[in-house]
C-alpha cells in the first residue's frame, strides 16, 4: 500500500516543527507533506493534497480544530483527524468525539502517546482501504455475474414448458420485471454453422450481438441448450426484425459464416416466452425445409443428359486405368464458356455433378473432405482448384478391387494429416508403403491422375484459399498450417498456382 500522507496545524510554529521532529524519530510509514498555522489555510491544504491523517490543535485563531475537524469530515469523512489540547476538559472530548475525530492527546506530547495514536489510525486506514477495495472487488464481481445469471434464468424460461416461480423470482432480483402489464415480448434467434476454422465463433458472435445492444434497455441476449444467440426484447415498439437483420449481415460479413435467423411475433409477458421461442424455431424450420425443397429442384433441372454423359464417360476411364482423361472430363465442368453456363448457377451445378458423381463410382460423399468448402467458392478459377482436389478424394475412395488404389488412399490421408509437416515428400511417402519413388508416382498419374507435386499443392491451395476466406490469420501463419514455412516462398507458389499474388486473392475474391 502506498505511505499516508499526513498534516500537522497548529498556530505555533515551534510546536508544529517539534511535533514534526518526534514524527521522525518514531519512524512510522507516513510522509508529512504540509504544516499549517490556522485552520483557513489548512482547509485549503486538505481540499488539494486530501491527506489520510491531520494533526490539529485545538486553539486556533479563527475557527478552533474542533470545528475546523467537523469542516473536513464533512467533505472528506474518510480522513482520520487528531486533536492536541492543553486543556484536559470533558467538553473538549465531548465536541471532539460528536465531531467524528479519531483520537485527541494532551500536551506536552509524548513519543508514546503519539506513536500509539498515530499506528491506531492507521490501522483504521488500512482496514477501511482493505474493505473498500473487498467490496469493489465484490461489486464487480456481482456486476459481472448478473448477466450469466440472467442468461441461466431466461435460458430456464426458453427450454422449460413450465417454469416454477422461483425462476420468475430470481429474476426479478436481477434486474428483470417479469411481471410488468404492459410488456411486450418479442424474441429473435440467430443460428450460425460451426467452423472447424474458427471454433469461437459462437462466442465471437454472441460478443458482437451483446455489444450491439449494450446501450438498449430490456434487451436481454441469452444462449439456448443448442448454442443459437436468442436475443429477447422487452421493449414495446423495439425494431427487433431490422436489428437481427442488421446483425446477421454484419456476423456474416465479419466472420464469412452461414447464419440462419428470424423473429417471433407479440407476446403479452415473459411467461410467453417458451411459445415465442418455439414460433421462431418452427419458422425457421419451415423456412430450411422449402429452401433445401427449392435447391434440390435446382439441383433436378440441373442434371441434364449432358452432365450424365460426361459422368458415364468418367467412369469408363477410370475403369480403363486413365485417370488423367477422367480428371480432364470432370474439370472441364468448370471450364464451361459463359454462354453455355453463366457463373452464377456454375457452383451448384458442380455440386449436382459431384453427387452424381459419388452415386455412380459408389463413393460415400462424406469422405470427400472438402466438399462442403464449395460455399466459399464462385469463380470458375477457384471452382477449378476446388475440384482437383476433390476429384483425388473421390477417385481414392471410389469402390475398387485393386490394392493398388487402397495404397494410393492411404497416402492421400497420409499428405492431408501431415500438410503442415514442411520435410513431407514423395520419397518419405513412398517408402512407407515400401515402393520406390518413381513407382509410387506412375501408381499416383495412372490411378489420380495427377503427380504427387500436384496433388499436395491441391490440398494446400484449397485449405490456404479456406483459411483467407474464414479466419483472421496472417499469411505466414496460413502457411504454417500448410507446411511452407518461408513467407517468400508461399508468395511465389502461390502466385505461380493461381496467377495472383496473395494481396490481389484477398481483394478480389
């Protein structure tokens, strides 16, 4: 703790200056930082320094230090004052005591007698500096749990049919008039697809939704047992639709993430709550079902004779062992001119292709690992990259007798759980399947259709391209992840790649 500061007033200086002498030679943790001979001056002194502890005497011309003290405890009332007197009368004490002074000693004073008033005093200090800061500590401490305590009640309100009134209860104790007649509760829900990417995202996201309506009152922000942001209103009149509208442009926006949301109607109080939540999920459902309705009927009248027809002539290259035209055949999907398909609809037809794609070599989707990755794709260019690397999962995985496509799947895993290994390569690789180098390539050309070289820079395009689109890293750390520790180098590959320099990926796509 820092030293108290301390005062001395007395009309004499010579007193004033012996009493400072004897303060020294007690040697307590103080500085003395004023001496004062009227109570005019020292009233100023105490407004500018606010000093912990005064030494006063009690005659003085002007105002006496009885009144002088009753003076400063009014402004300061935590200051610790002691009176010196000459006079041993019991009126004197009387006053002193109804003034809130601390302690008075007679004159002459005696080292003792001052030491033991001063350590008393400051014992006071310390413990009431202590408490304070205990119960500043507990007050932010109870500030910071309301709201968790809130989210735990409301969160009760949410996911029980019927919440006892203890609930009802607690949370009127924590700020929240559950009772109010004219309330007016309406509810909106935002639900994001977690990211493997960006695991904190549903608390970046509930962060920003909070922030959003942190200077709103009866605006309450709880999670339900399913991790979707419920926001609850109860604010008549509140534009809640244009909030979480605006909420879900920014979260997507920010954070590139898949966001689902919508609002409730009017409820008359919170113990509508429960239906207001259950209304917006129903909603929602409803709203998922007829979008996922309308895609695959995109999807139908996406799969004309001619994608079948290239899937069927896949197939029987794959079956004649020449990979390389099957993998020419699928990407060229990609490749389609703009007059033939516009790049608009092109990812969902790609998408339509590659399901189709699985049914007929036999291929559980779910193995391609970055399928779902598509989302983040538009361009032809970048569907292009995308498909590459997706067509070497499909044709490892397609169902097939030889071993040899058996070996080939698990160097594939192999590459994809090891990409941030920077000493991966192809004759590592090759011995652990105890084959040579330029076997295990002709196996990869033949079967793949692609090089080894081509295929780890397939994998590492896609996760780089993934992690500029959906997290916040920089790009050495990007290639960290993907096995290229040398910023310089990832430049280069990756501008020789793609055609672009990494600033010009950023912007543009």
């Amino acid at each position: 703790m820092n030293r108290l500061k301390l005062i001395i007033v007395d009309d004499e200086m010579l007193i004033r200056k012996l009493i400072r002498m004897k303060l020294e030679e007690i040697k307590l943790d103080i500085d003395i930082i004023g001496e004062y001979g009227d109570s005019k001056s020292a009233m100023e002194a105490v407004k500018e320094l606010k000093p912990d502890i005064i030494l006063s005497d009690i005659c003085m011309p002007g105002e006496d230090g009885i009144s002088f003290s009753e003076a400063c405890l009014n402004i300061y009332p935590d200051t610790r004052i002691i009176i010196i007197t000459g006079f041993n009368d019991f009126e004197y004490a009387r006053r002193s005591i109804k003034a809130g002074v601390s302690d008075y000693i007679m004159k002459p004073v005696q080292n003792d007698e001052l030491k033991d008033a001063i350590c008393h005093v400051m014992d006071e200090i310390t413990d009431k500096k202590k408490q304070d800061e205990e119960k500043k500590i507990l007050r932010a401490e109870l500030e910071e749990s309301i709201p968790v305590l809130q989210s735990y009640y409301l969160n009760n309100l949410i996911s029980s049919d019927e919440p006892d009134e203890e609930n009802y209860l607690k949370l009127r104790e924590l700020g929240i008039d559950t009772d109010n007649e004219s309330s007016e509760i309406r509810l909106g829900l935002l639900a994001m697809r977690e990211s493997a990417q960006n695991p904190e995202l549903p608390m970046q996201a509930e962060r920003e939704v909070r922030n959003f309506f942190i200077s709103e009152d009866r605006i309450y922000t709880v999670r339900d047992n399913w991790g979707r942001i419920i926001i609850i209103s109860d604010n008549r009149g509140f534009p809640i639709e244009q909030c979480i509208s605006m909420l879900s442009e920014l979260i997507k926006e920010k954070y590139g993430c898949h966001i689902m949301s919508g609002c409730s109607d009017r409820y008359g109080d919170f113990r509508e709550v429960r239906k207001a939540y259950l209304e917006v999920l129903q909603n929602l459902m409803k709203h998922h079902a007829q979008k996922r309705k309308d895609r695959d009927e995109t999807e139908d009248s996406m799969m004309s004779s001619d994608l079948m027809t290239v899937i069927k002539n896949i197939r029987k290259s794959l079956d004649e062992g020449n990979a390389e035209k099957a993998r020419y055949l699928a990407v060229s999907i990609a490749e389609e001119t703009k007059e033939a398909i516009s790049e608009h609809i092109l990812p969902g037809r790609i998408r339509v292709f590659i399901k189709e794609l699985c049914r007929e070599l036999n291929v559980d989707i779910n193995t391609l690992r970055r399928y779902a990755d598509i989302r983040n794709y538009q361009s032809r260019e970048e569907l292009k990259w995308w498909l590459n690397d997706v067509l070497t999962d499909l044709m490892v995985n397609r169902e097939s007798n030889d071993s040899q496509i058996g070996i080939l799947k698990k160097a594939v895993e192999y590459i994809n759980d090891n990409i941030a290994d920077p000493n991966l390569n192809q004759n590592d690789l090759s011995g652990r399947f105890n084959l040579s180098s330029s076997h295990f390539g002709r196996l990869m050309k033949q079967h793949i259709g692609r090089t080894y070289s081509e295929v780890i820079s397939d994998i590492r395009l896609c996760i780089m391209t993934d992690l500029i689109h959906n997290s916040d890293l920089k790009d050495r750390d990007i290639g960290l992840r993907i096995g290229i520790d040398d910023p310089h180098y990832l430049s280069i590959w990756f501008k020789k790649v793609t055609g672009y320099t990494v600033s010009e990926y950023r912007k543009k796509f």
